[in-house]
C-alpha cells in the first residue's frame, strides 16, 4: 500500500470515517496512531485525502464532545507535522499563512494572532462530513487548530504545538516510526504522572517514611 500503491476498495475513506473522538480513549489507541502515520505516509496518497485527513485529525483536537486527553493531542500532532512534512506543497501554505489565536500573551504565538476569534465559523471545512473528498478540506484557510493547541493548558501539549508549527526550529523530516514509539511511551499517562510526582519530590523534598521515623526519633533524644 505504502510502496506500490495498492489500496483496498474505499480503503482511505473508512478510514477517514475511523477518526472519531472515541478513537481517543480505545485501548489500543497508540497502535492505532502509529498504523495511521504507516498508511498516510504512502507516496501515492492523493493530495486531496492528505489534506482532508490533516484537517480531521486537526479539528478533533479541539473536540469539546469527548474532549481528548493530553496524550491523544500529543499524537495528532505528531501525524499532523509528518503529513505536512510530506505533503509540503498542499499543507505547508496551510502553516505559512496567518492563523488565529485568541487572547494570548505568549510571545511565540503573539506573531500569528490576527483576529480575537475562532475561525470554526469561518472555515469552510465540514468537520462532520464522513466522505473525505466532500469535506472541503482544500478550502481550509489554515490549520489553525494547531496555533490553538499551542495554547493547551497541558504545557507539554501547548510546547510540542509550539514546537512544531509555531516555531522556526521545527524538524525538517517527517518523524520514524521508531521515534513515534518512543514519543508514545513519554506521552503516555504513567509517564507523565512519574514527571510530575519526581517534580514534586524535588520541590518538597519528600522523605520515605522509614527515614522520617528515625530522624523524628533521633530529635527526639
């Protein structure tokens, strides 16, 4: 499929019509991603579905319904920056023209901000529509739902948006399977959670028990 072109019958629009918020708390979620980057990176993907399937995954990152859970963004983003990486004709003008942000302060994305409201209503793309040729994806503006994840309230989301798409560092080449594998064992919720608690023990300063009972009993004496 990725090297000879081989497709089976309506293959990429059952797909398409995969990508659903529910996706997002599956128990095979990670695996899922990591197929979905394999198949979208074929070189006889039309530029059309590239598109179309940028703006869907884009679009369910900001899902009020079913809102997905940091590490889930973390993954759109990832097949998101490879498609444009790979589709740099269609999607990279996507990234190059002005997108909105609203009301923000941070100076990354201060540059881009060019109107103090979601473009959602403007954007003639069909979030909803289940065939991928007739969701007007090639009429979108702009991914701009990418400068809006550069404003997550999970920092690791909002940086790796920034990262990515908002800043002139961003990796020139698509990310490898083998590193998208290693990105989901750091985005993945234990992981995150042991950030978060040796943060903690650094900040408090946080003493085993065992230790705690003799220095209290040595005080004591």
């Amino acid at each position: 499929m990725t090297e000879h072109g081989y497709e089976a019958p309506d293959f990429f629009p059952k797909l398409y019509r995969v990508l659903k918020p529910h996706i997002f708390f599956s128990r095979y979620r990670n695996r899922l991603f990591e197929l979905l980057d394999v198949f979208l990176s074929s070189k006889y993907l039309p530029e059309q579905l590239a598109v179309a399937f940028a703006k869907r995954l884009a679009r369910l990152a900001l899902a009020s319904a079913g809102a997905p859970p940091p590490g889930a963004i973390s993954w759109i983003c990832v097949v998101v920056f490879n498609l444009v990486r790979r589709f740099p004709g269609a999607l990279g003008p996507m990234l190059s023209r002005k997108v909105v942000v609203s009301h923000t302060d941070d100076k990354a994305a201060a540059a881009v901000v060019v109107m103090d409201r979601d473009l959602r209503g403007l954007d003639p793309f069909k979030e909803f529509e289940e065939d991928p040729l007739a969701c007007q994806a090639m009429e979108s503006p702009s991914l701009w739902e990418m400068a809006t994840c550069a404003r997550h309230y999970d920092p690791s989301v909002a940086n790796l948006a920034k990262t990515l798409f908002l800043s002139q560092s961003a990796p020139k080449r698509p990310f490898s399977v083998d590193q998208i594998r290693e990105f989901a064992v750091n985005a993945s919720f234990q992981a995150r959670f042991d950030k978060e608690i040796g943060k903690r023990k650094k900040r408090f300063n946080i003493v085993p028990a065992g230790r705690r009972q003799q220095w209290q009993h040595k005080r004591g004496k």
